[in-house]
C-alpha cells in the first residue's frame, strides 16, 4: 500500500472562502458528517464562480457539470467550526477544469480535509460539452496551479 500523502496547506491555495458550520452539521459521532464536506466543496466552487460572473444559476446558457469528485479526510471538524475554504484549479482542459479544495478549521494552516471536483461545462438545455470561454478561461488562470505546487503559465 501506498503511503498517505500529508494534507496541503493554505498556501496552496489561489483563492478563499469563509463558511460557518451549522448545528445539523454533526453526525451522532460529534462532528461534521462526510456528506457536509462535499456540500462545502460545491458551494465553494460555485460561489466562487458567480463572485467571478462565470455562473448565472437562473439562466446562463453555460453550466458546470460535476463528473469526478473526492475526498481525503485528515482531522475532524464540528459545529461550531469556522471553516476557511480554500480554492485552486489543477487543470483546464478544452471544457472541463479540475478545482482542488481544501477545509481549514480557523486559522489553522493543515487542511483538515481536502478534495476536487472535476467539472464538464455544457450547454444548459443540451448538456452536451461546450467549450469555455475565453472570459473564463482568464479568471481560471489566476486560481491555476501546477502539479508541483508553482502557479501554471
């Protein structure tokens, strides 16, 4: 088996977001069930995006269709947690982008879980791939980082 790779870091990270955690957060076991972390990770995304006017929820002809996501856990977190939420792209591809996200507790600067989305941009009423935009495009590169942790070109 191969090792764990250790959690990333706040430096990691392009762009930020600050999320509370909620009482229903938790789970019987006293801290923030599985499922929240991804719901954190698509609201992360998302806001970002309509922050950036990428993404018009009500009738953008242009949407962004999860295809791939995941998850490493490494430390708990609870209600009444504030989380720090980190946002990067490793990728941009023709229509799709890979976001990496990682979920700070506070001011802590381990991520106590991190994961990605691979999103496929489609048209709304086809759902067929579409290819992004150039406006887009521009705003992801200021969030891109390559594999070895250097801002991609």
């Amino acid at each position: 088996m191969a090792a764990r790779s250790a959690p990333s870091r706040a430096s990691d990270y392009k762009a930020w977001r600050a999320i509370t955690t909620r009482w229903l957060d938790n789970d019987a076991y006293g801290h923030m069930n599985n499922v929240v972390h991804y719901s954190l990770f698509d609201s992360a995304v998302n806001g970002w995006l309509i922050e950036k006017s990428m993404l018009d929820i009500n009738g953008g002809g242009q949407i962004g269709l999860v295809v791939e996501t995941g998850c490493r856990y490494f430390s708990e977190l609870a209600f009444p947690d504030l989380i720090r939420v980190g946002l990067r792209a490793d990728r941009i591809g023709t229509s799709s982008v890979r976001y990496r996200i990682g979920l700070f507790r506070s001011d802590s600067e381990i991520a106590a879980a991190e994961g990605y989305f691979v999103h496929v941009y489609v048209d709304r009423k086809t759902r067929r791939p579409k290819p992004i935009p150039e406006s887009f495009r521009c705003a992801l590169k200021e969030i891109l980082v390559s594999d070895n942790g250097d801002v991609a070109e």
